[in-house]
C-alpha cells in the first residue's frame, strides 16, 4: 500500500492531486460550531500544497438529497480551511496553479455519490479522476461508505493513503491485536440499534462494558425496571436481555446507571431531581447520569490498560446535563491507559466541555467508521487502497 509519504517522495510539483477529506462538520447557519474535522484535514492538504501540488479537495456536509441545496453548501469551511492553511480555498470544479487548494462543492450534491448502482457510481469516479492525476484517502469518517469519492476513484487513479487514515487505522488495531487489559469500552448515545453490532462483537473481546446515555434505558427497561419517559426502544428488548445474558455467560462486567437525574422535561432549564434507576418517576426522563454512576464509572475505568468511549452519558448540549460526559472524559484524561474517543458527539463534548485534547491517546475523526471496525465490519475505503492494510487481525480487523 502506497501512503502520501511515497507521492510526496515521487514528486507533486504541478501534479493535479484528489483529496478525499472529511469535512463533515456542525452548523449553525453559516458558523462552524465544531472545526475538529478540518483541523484535522490539514496537515495532509498542507504537505502537498508545501510540495507544489495543484490540490482539489472532494467533501461532503450533510445529508442533501442528491441535488444541490444551499443550506448544505461547504462554503463556510471552504473559509475556515484557508484561514487554518493561511491561505485562499476556492470552491470550484478544477484545480488552479502549483500550491493551490480548490475546493469542490458538497460531492453529496451529485446524486451518483451514494448511488448503489456501481454504474452510476463508477460514472461520477471517472469524471473526478479525469481532474486528477493522483488520489489521496484522507477522510477516514467515510471509509466505512461505498461511495463514489471514497471507493470507486481509487479504483481509477494512483492512490494513497493519507496520514489521518493511517493513523486512525493504526489506533483501531490496537484496540483489537495484542490488547492490554483490562479492556473497557464505554458506549453512550441515543439508541441500542446504533449499537447492535458492536455491542454483540465486544461482549467476545471486552472486560467491562460500561452503558450510559439513552441507550442504557432500553438495557434498564429489560431488567425490569420502570424508566418514565426516556428514551426507550422496545423493540429492543428482547435483543438487549440477551445481550446481558452473554454478557453474565462470557464473564464480561455489564455495568449500568446505579442513579440518573430525571427532569421534569426535555429543556436546559428543566427541574431534575437524582433518583435511583430503579425508582424513575412514571412522569420523569433521565437526561444524565447521576453523581453515584459518576464515581462507579470512574472506579471502573481507575484500572484499564485501554479504553475506546463512545457516545456521550447524557444531554451534554444542556449545561446542567453535562456532568456525566464530563465526568467520564475526566476520568481517561486522569488514566494512564490507552485511550480512544470514538468521534462523533463524543469527540465534539470533549470540545465543548473545554476538555484538553491532549489528554487522550486519541480522538477519533469517525465514530461510524470506528464502530463498524469494531464490529468486525470490512471498511471499504480503507480495503480498496490496499487489501493486506487491515489483515493480520484474528479479532476483528476490517
């Protein structure tokens, strides 16, 4: 497999060079809530650009429905890109002169992106690779998609791995090739069903799964217990009853809310009071874990050789539902172990509680591609660059 490294060694200078970025990030309107994802973009574009290379950066933003929408334009990272490369990014259709950044305009706009027809698929490939002369994978949040941008334009030009997708790649082979254990994941978020997969691949290879956020009333709910109104999905249960069963025959510790702050509704100024997990208000929703699940979870967490955290504990938009997600990446900041943040809202609260960066092994730029690596999925953006790039792995690679 050739990285950015071996362009770089062969010469960029004047060459027409494709970079596959994720510049995936939060809006509000025009304002960038979260540039973690074009920061993290930058090194790869700045190192061609410093070779001389004509550089056009292929992205997308959003969810549009194949077809142009304004709201879903990446002007606004176009700006704060050029700003970080202390230079002008255009938005264009080709690359301009030697050390230039041209950036095209939401790739998802191109209904052919997405498009399950490998036909149709390949067809766009070929008009991006007809403006390149190389391709550069350095979106590492998409490579778990099957996309024109992604997949089928490696297929059609000399390709490289960037550094971000290296890296990240790297980071997920230590989560499943020689651990060092006690092996704890933390998983949060919305919903158990986001989570199927790698919930059923970990319960084989954890020691503690730690379950927090919206999902643990679903896992709550299937112990029996009354959960008011959180966020709840019955069709669920029976999936997460035999999770638990697997756990318990596996040895693994299932660890679960011992207390939550159940609000009177789902506002920033909701009144809250902590009650215990078994004795939730018919009338109440947990929007955070409470102060006792807090300093369980950090217990569980004082030992871990490795950690990989995904999904928040609570709404941790709202202030006063923050502590539990704060208390946890306080908790892999204070820990000698080697840890992960799984991207997505995960690595967006660590920014936004003001959170030292630096106080993790690492923060991943994809949470959908980090878990469906961990679900023993292939990733097909990483696959086509190289095939041998993710074997070697008897845990679950790609």
């Amino acid at each position: 497999m050739k990285t950015l490294d071996d362009l770089l060694s062969e010469g960029v200078s004047g060459r027409r060079v494709l970079v596959r970025a994720d510049l995936n990030v939060p809006l509000d309107g025009d304002r960038i809530t979260d540039d973690g994802r074009v920061r993290a973009s930058v090194p790869t574009i700045k190192a061609l650009v410093d070779a001389g290379a004509r550089v056009l950066v292929a992205a997308h933003l959003g969810r549009p429905k194949g077809e142009p929408d304004p709201k879903f334009s990446l002007a606004p990272v176009a700006v704060r890109l050029g700003e970080l490369l202390g230079q002008a990014v255009g938005i264009g259709t080709e690359t301009a002169g030697d050390g230039t950044v041209v950036l095209l305009e939401n790739i998802r706009f191109d209904a052919r992106e997405t498009s399950k027809d490998d036909a149709e698929r390949a067809a766009l490939a070929d008009e991006l690779a007809a403006k390149a002369d190389a391709f550069v994978s350095d979106g590492f949040g998409v490579v778990h998609r099957k996309q024109a941008s992604v997949y089928d334009v490696a297929k059609k030009l000399p390709h490289y791995a960037g550094g971000l997708v290296l890296a990240e790649v790297e980071v997920l082979r230590k989560l499943t090739d020689d651990l060092k254990r006690p092996y704890v994941v933390v998983l949060g978020g919305a919903k158990v069903s986001d989570k199927l997969g790698v919930i059923a691949n970990l319960l084989g290879k954890v020691d503690r799964l730690l379950i927090g956020g919206g999902m643990a009333y679903t896992f709550l709910k299937a112990q029996g217990h009354e959960v008011g109104g959180s966020l709840l999905q019955e069709d669920q249960l029976d999936q997460v009853r035999g999770f638990l069963a697997q756990a318990e025959e596996r040895g693994v510790e299932l660890v679960l809310p011992v207390d939550v702050l159940a609000a009177d509704d789902f506002a920033p100024d909701a009144k809250f009071e902590v009650v215990a997990t078994d004795a939730i208000p018919a009338d109440r929703q947990g929007l955070d874990i409470g102060p006792k699940t807090r300093e369980l979870f950090a217990s569980k967490l004082a030992d871990a050789q490795t950690v990989f955290w995904n999904g928040p504990m609570g709404v941790f938009e709202f202030e006063a539902f923050s502590g539990g997600t704060r208390a946890v990446a306080e908790a892999l900041v204070k820990s000698d172990a080697f840890t992960v943040v799984g991207g997505g809202d995960s690595a967006a609260a660590v920014r936004a509680l003001g959170l030292p960066e630096d106080g993790f092994s690492h923060i991943s730029t994809g949470g959908g591609a980090s878990l469906e690596y961990l679900e023993g999925k292939e990733l097909p953006g990483v696959s086509v660059l190289d095939e041998d790039l993710l074997a070697g792995s008897s845990e679950g690679g790609a």
